[in-house]
C-alpha cells in the first residue's frame, strides 16, 4: 500500500477544508510526480475535488486546485518565462540544471517551479505568476552566461519533448518487461526501480513489477524519461507480444 507523506498529507487537507467552506478555488505549490501521486491516493478522504494543471498539458509538475466545480486553466497562477542569452554568439550552451540552478540561486523556492523547456539555448520555465515577475526583474545570468528574461505566451511547439514511436517485444504486458525493453534493462533492475518508487503510471506511484499495463496509460521512470504504451501489434511465433510505444 502506498505510504503518504504525513506532512503533504496534512497540508493538502487543509487546502481541500477550505475550498469546501469558504466557497473559492485553493491552489497548491507545484507538486511533483510523488506528491500528486499521494494525492490521487487521498482523493476519497478529500471534502471537494482537485483538478490538476502545470501551464502545459505536457507538464509534469502542476499545481492542484481544490473546487467542488471544474476549474479553468487559465485561472491557474502559472506564468511562463522565457530566459535567452544576450549574445547567442558568445553563450555557452546551456542546459536544464543551469537554468534551473540559476533561478534557485535567486532564493526562489522549488515548489514555486514547474517544468523547463529548452529550445534553441533558450529556456522557457513555468512558475507561480509571483515568481515571473520577481524572475524577470532579477536573473541576468545563468552559468556565467549573460541573459534576458521576458514573459512569454507559452511555451513552442519546438521545445516541448517529441515522442518517437517504437516497436520492441516483449514476454507480457507486465511493468518490469516493458521497462526492460524500453530502456534496455534487465528484468531485475526494471523490477528495481519499481520496488524502489522511482515508477509512475499516469502519475500514479507503480507498486507491482508485475502490474500489467492499461493501453493508453503513460508510464515515467525516474532518470530515464517517459513512454505511452499503446498495445499489442503482433504475437510472434514463440509467443512473444511484439507493442507499440511512444517514448519521450
């Protein structure tokens, strides 16, 4: 049975108290993979529902908001800041955890952080509307790199993640064997990062290796990316089911 943080715990219950007395819309910080996991988790002990949403449907950290009505997207306070280098010619090439570690390095606190695409050494990262400005108006350089920061419409179509479509074989449509042939694993240490909470099927905390996987559903592994498996092709002869997936 899946374990929840007694603190994030106690935190979200207190936000889903008061969206159910006061009548309004209570959001969250970002949460990551883990947290929403608990939340789904806690759902049925909740007094109201939650919708979830990062700025992007491609988003994995997103905030939650607790409403006994649907909540739109656009009422959420999520921003997106682009931050770009100030001379493409003389910048180095940047990655995620320099942007990411420069806009910690401003105080910022993680949760107040969503996802972060990179395009063309630019990046485009998603933040509490607070923190857009705040971002904006203090960071000027990332990994000695000088950098302007403005606020964007959202993020482009080029810098989100591009799902390639794979064919690979597998024993069953268990979690372990499609992990192993995704990411060119062993059984046993696809098994491994199961057991060791590192798994998520639709943002839901894998708790069996031997989980057989829904078509459609969206599996992400901690430190290897994500995949959506999307069925049985083919058997072959030797009785192995030769699927189809997306990995990101």
């Amino acid at each position: 049975m899946q374990q929840t943080d007694a603190h994030f715990a106690a935190q979200t219950e207190e936000a889903a108290r008061r969206a159910d007395r006061g009548g309004y819309v209570v959001f969250t910080s970002f949460l990551n993979m883990a947290q929403i996991s608990d939340l789904y988790a806690m759902r049925n002990k909740l007094p109201c529902p939650f919708t979830l949403f990062g700025g992007h449907p491609a988003c994995e950290r997103k905030i939650a908001a607790f409403y006994d009505a649907p909540v739109d997207e656009g009422t959420f306070p999520i921003a997106c800041v682009r931050i770009s280098p100030r001379s493409r010619k003389f910048s180095q090439e940047l990655t995620h955890r320099d942007f990411l570690g420069s806009v910690l390095g401003l105080g910022i606190k993680r949760e107040t952080v969503g996802d972060i695409f990179i395009c063309d050494n630019a990046a485009y990262v998603f933040c509490t509307d607070v923190m857009a400005e705040y971002i904006r108006n203090n960071l000027s350089c990332v990994n000695r790199t000088d950098v302007s920061c403005e606020i964007a419409d959202g993020v482009p179509d080029e810098a989100l993640p591009q799902a390639k479509e794979q064919f690979v074989n597998v024993a069953s449509d268990r979690l372990d064997a499609l992990l192993a042939a995704v990411y060119h694993l062993s059984r046993s240490q696809a098994a491994a990062l199961v057991t060791q909470g590192k798994v998520f099927i639709d943002a839901r905390l894998a708790l069996s290796p031997s989980k057989e996987i829904p078509e459609g559903s969206v599996v992400s592994a901690r430190g290897f990316g994500r995949f959506r498996y999307l069925g049985v092709e083919k058997t072959t002869r030797k009785m192995r089911l030769g699927v189809r997936v997306e990995v990101w």
